[in-house]
C-alpha cells in the first residue's frame, strides 16, 4: 500500500462586498482604524480562494482525491455561499469583522468537512489561501484558533 503523500492545490474564484466595521467602536473609531474600507456603502472584491489538501496517493487512481469531488464540494459550501454576496449580511460574520484573515479562518472550517463528506479520512487539511487583491493575501494553517466544526 503507497504511503506517498502528496499535495494538491486547487483555485476557485468569487466576488463578494464588505464592510469593515465594528458595532461597538464609534464612527471615528472605525474610520480611523479601517479608512476607507469602512466606507457605509461597502465595496466589493474578486477573491481567490486556494486550498491545500494532502493526502496519499492512491495507488489505484494515482489520485490524492478526486477533484471533481473537492469542485462539487466548493460550489455547494464556499461559492453558492460567497459568491454575490455581502460578507456583512452573512452569519457567520455577525460577531466577527469581514476582513479576509476572518474569511480565511471560515473557509478553513468549511473545508475541515471535506474529507468526511468524501469518506477520506486520510485526508488532511493544510492551508487556506485567500487573495483580496492583486496585492493583499492571507493564509491560515489551521493551528490554534477553534472554529466549530474544524479537525486536524
Ligand atoms: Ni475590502
């Protein structure tokens, strides 16, 4: 039985607005630590999303999972949940800003899932990559923060 492991990254793409904005900070507070980007009418972004899995390579397939699986799995639980949308409206940021380290850390709890709804346990989670722009992007790991739902 291969014991090899691989990586697999993979990129998806959505357009979302936000706003940054902290309900218990005054107007000058939130102006002054987020600028523009707490600008009332929000503002809207392209982001890329890349995440990492690894996992061994299957010596039947050659595969470290199947892609059309992890695109399925994306489109149901990341895009149709992201895409067109306002990051501010959505729940799983009524307590936290929309700013993209936050849209990280939940699209990293999204994905935890994936390898148990594949049956895949082997399957590991490794990184999270957002971009917002061409010049500005963050990635998560997944250590030291809880997020309901995730698992090593
Ligand atoms: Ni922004």
């Amino acid at each position: 039985m291969s014991r090899v492991i691989a990586h697999l990254s993979r990129r998806y793409r959505f357009s979302a607005s936000h706003r940054l904005h902290v309900d218990a900070l005054s107007e000058e507070q939130n102006r002054a630590i987020f600028g523009k980007c707490n600008n009332p009418f929000g503002h809207g972004h392209d982001y890329v999303v890349e995440v990492t899995l690894s996992g061994p390579v299957d010596p039947a397939t050659g595969m470290v999972a199947n892609l059309a699986d992890l695109d399925r799995f994306t489109r149901q639980e990341v895009l149709e949940r992201f895409d067109h949308t306002n990051l501010n409206t959505l729940e799983a940021f009524r307590d936290r800003v929309t700013t993209t380290e936050n849209l990280c850390l939940e699209i990293w709890s999204i994905f935890s899932l994936f390898a148990e709804s594949v049956d895949h346990p082997q399957l590991k989670l490794e990184r999270i990559h957002v971009e917002e722009t061409g010049n500005n992007s963050f990635d998560y790991f997944g250590e030291g923060v809880s997020v309901p739902g995730r698992q090593r």
